[in-house]
C-alpha cells in the first residue's frame, strides 16, 4: 500500500524548481500553470528570494504547482493505478484534490491563487504567527494554549504540534514552555488554521461555488479527522472550512498506519512530510521527490509494492 502526499507551505526554498525547468515537459506544464494562477511561477521557482517566495500569496500556487508537475511524471506509465491513495498537508489537499481527479489541473490552480490571496488579506488585518512546540504533554498544552488565546493549527504527530495566535502570546509561550517542550517560531505571515481566517473562509466559499468538482477516481484522506472522502463536493468543503480548523496531520497518519501502508512517496517540494512519516509512521519507506532524479527512487517503491 503506497500513499502519496502533498506537503504545505514552508517547504518550498528558494531555486527548488530549476532541476525540474530543465526538461521541456515541465516547463510547459508549469506555464499553464502560471497562467491559470496568475503568476510567473518559473521565476518564483528560480530565482525569486526566499522573502519574495515566502508571501502566502506566491507560496501557496507554488507549492500546488511543483506538486502537479510531480504528479504529472508519477502517475505516467499506469502507475496512478498502483497506488492505493493521496492525502496532503494543509495547501497540499489541493494537490491532492487534483491527484484524486476532484479538480482539474486549472481549477486546483485558480483554488490556490485564491486561497492564497484570501489567506494574506485576512492574515494582514492583526499581526499574528506561528510556532511549532515539539514534545510535552499534549493536554497540559492545549490547556496553556486556552489560558493564552491561541489555537492548535497543526497536528502534526510524532510529538509535533504548531500553535498559533497573537504574537505577544507565542512570545509569553517560548518564555515559558510546558514541561519537556520547545518552542520554535516558524516564519510564517499570520495564524493560519484558526479564527483569523474566517475571512479567508467566507471568500473561498464563493468561489468554491462556481466550481463544478467530480468524485475522486483514486482514494483521498481529509485534514480534518484522516478519514477518506468519497464525495468530491464534500473534500472541496472540507477545502473551504480547513483554512481556520486544525490541519489533524496526525490522525492521517495513524489511519495510514491502521490500514497497513507499505510506503509513502512525498511531492516536491518535498521532505517535510516524509520527516514526520520517520517517527509517526517508523519502518515505512519513503521516498522524498525534490527534484527529477528522484523519480526513480519513487517509482521502485510503487513498482515494487506490485510486484
């Protein structure tokens, strides 16, 4: 049982697409891409900085791009059929959504042109931000997160959870961490996954009504508790409402467990995903595609699980 999964923002670095825009069928698929996000997104993944490519506005579209563009080499050859499903993390269930044959390549890409934009403006009106708290006990700190008004974002398993809020409260958490904890402010424009999205919430959900999304053809797990999604109109809204509720990382994992994964292949721009999958899903294979070369690692996996 091979998954595949679409990683969120924070993975991309700047440069992460030249390998891939050295091949013509790349470039070509990214230039529809482009086109369809409104955006130059072989310069963003070329030669843009890592401040230009860090505004949700361009992370977004460019992470769901470099994902079709792996997707489009992956699932060649009849291997879409070896597979037994797709799941992504926050912006990657759009890949997903795309990969599971819900949406359109176009559609995907104008979904995440504006979420992105959607996400920005909202993250825009309070100064906000995230951290990632690695280890502690999990009640006492959700407990603190209350007393503090901030919010849970991302479960990420494996001892991994990213909180959000205000940003004198991440400060007041780092200064003082729940027991057996660290804290890492993560460098990220607003509180994503929480209350401050709402409006991002309201906009996406006018434009989810215009598209005209199709059952998915592959098996699709949502964010919100791990469990697969049958009905295509039901994942894009889940797609809608998972911009201010918790990414619940850690429970597709554990339904990935429970149904005897045998590996698991990460989209560029890949290794965030594949990192949690080492202690969350420990012994499993992975295969963390970041550029071409790593094709043929991924396709071993998929061949192999056939054979």
């Amino acid at each position: 049982m091979i998954v595949v999964v679409a990683p969120g923002q924070g993975s991309q670095t700047p440069g992460f697409l030249e390998p891939w825009l050295a091949e013509e069928r790349f470039r070509d698929q990214l230039g529809g891409l482009s086109d369809a996000a409104g955006l130059d997104l072989a310069a963003h993944g070329t030669t843009s900085d890592a401040d230009t490519i860090r505004d949700t506005a361009v992370a977004q579209p460019l992470i769901v791009a470099a994902g079709l563009l792996t997707l489009s080499a992956l699932f060649a050859d009849g291997r879409r059929d070896r597979v037994a499903g797709i799941a992504g993390h926050s912006v990657g269930e759009i890949t997903a959504a795309a990969g599971a044959g819900i949406l359109s390549e176009t559609d995907a890409m104008a979904f995440v042109r504006e979420r992105g934009t959607a996400m920005a403006t909202a993250a825009a009106q309070t100064p906000t931000g995230m951290s990632a708290v690695l280890g502690g006990d999990e009640a006492e700190l959700l407990a603190r997160l209350e007393l503090l008004g901030l919010e849970p974002a991302n479960f990420n398993g494996g001892g991994q959870i990213v909180v959000a809020g205000a940003l004198d409260a991440l400060d007041a958490l780092k200064d003082n961490p729940v027991a057996g904890s660290r804290v890492i402010a993560l460098q990220v424009a607003g509180a994503f996954h929480t209350r401050y999205m709402q409006p991002a919430v309201a906009h996406l959900a006018e434009f989810a009504a215009t598209l005209t999304p199709a059952d998915p053809t592959l098996p699709i797990w949502s964010n919100q508790d791990g469990q697969a999604v049958t009905n295509g109109a039901r994942f894009v809204e889940l797609l809608v409402g998972q911009v201010s509720s918790p990414v619940r990382w850690d429970k597709n994992m554990a339904v990935f467990a429970e149904s005897g994964i045998t590996g698991i292949i990460e989209l560029a721009p890949a290794g965030a995903l594949t990192g949690l999958a080492k202690r969350g899903l420990k012994g499993v294979p992975s295969v963390a595609v970041k550029t071409p070369d790593d094709l043929a690692a991924a396709f071993d996996l998929i061949d192999g699980s056939a054979a």
